[in-house]
C-alpha cells in the first residue's frame, strides 16, 4: 500500500527542515497518542506511541532518521499482528519562497490481514501528520 499527500508551506526550506529536527515536531506527528522519545543518536530519534486504534490500545515504536539533506525517513517496528513492514517520509522542496513538503507511507500487512482494512486509519494518520505539520510550518 502506498499513500502520499504533498501541500506547499510558506517557511523557506532550511527553516522547514529546522522545525522538523524537533523531538516536538516528531510527537506532533501522532496527535491522537501518548508519545515519548525513548533513544536519541546523532541523526537517529526513537519514538514510542501509546495509541487507541480499532478499538483497541496498543503500542508502537518508530525510528526517526535525518538526513544531511534535511528529509526526515522513518520505519515502524513491526511487532504486532497487522504490518510487516511500514515505512515512510518526509522531504521537502523549495520553491521560490515557499517548501513543497511531501508525506509517503509505504506499507504492507500481514498474510491473514487484508490492505483495505487499515487503508482508512492510514489515510487518517496521514492527514494528521499533515494537519500537524501545516500548523508547525505555516
């Protein structure tokens, strides 16, 4: 499964990628959730999200990576019962004044777990991602 949406924000690129360095922006990213970041690197941020989805809790755990070009990659660690594998990211684009920022989550769930049934709280998570990220950007 992939899922993109992109949306042009008025902070120029290098004042972008600053506020998406943030560990705040990071939590910000899961709105709906319980946040912590549990290991931090050089370029390596770890979060831990304590969620409600689907009517159930759980937990989920998120490695952050910056790159030196200022886009921000990140990976789920898959050890639940829905993805094997869950990736996405976050790059930014100048445009004249403005930065074109780009949100991509590629996914796939498990054998017994059918796409279009965690399509919908995907796409959700995407826009909350990218509600966040407007409100932090302007």
């Amino acid at each position: 499964m992939h899922l993109e949406k992109q949306f042009d924000v008025s902070q120029p690129h290098a004042e972008a990628v600053k506020v998406v360095a943030r560990d705040d922006t990071l939590s910000a990213l899961f709105p709906d959730a319980k946040t912590e970041i549990i290991e931090r690197g050089e370029t390596r941020r770890t979060l831990r999200a304590h969620y409600r989805a689907l009517g159930r809790e759980g937990t989920a755990t998120f490695h952050f990576d910056h790159l030196p070009d200022g886009d921000l990659r990140f990976e789920k660690v898959c050890d639940g019962r829905v993805w094997s594998e869950l990736k996405g990211a976050v790059s930014f684009q100048e445009r004249g004044d403005k930065t074109r920022v780009r949100i991509q989550l590629d996914g796939r769930t498990k054998s017994l777990v059918p796409e279009f049934t965690i399509k919908g709280v995907m796409q959700d998570q995407m826009n909350d991602m990218a509600k966040a990220l407007r409100k932090l950007l302007g």
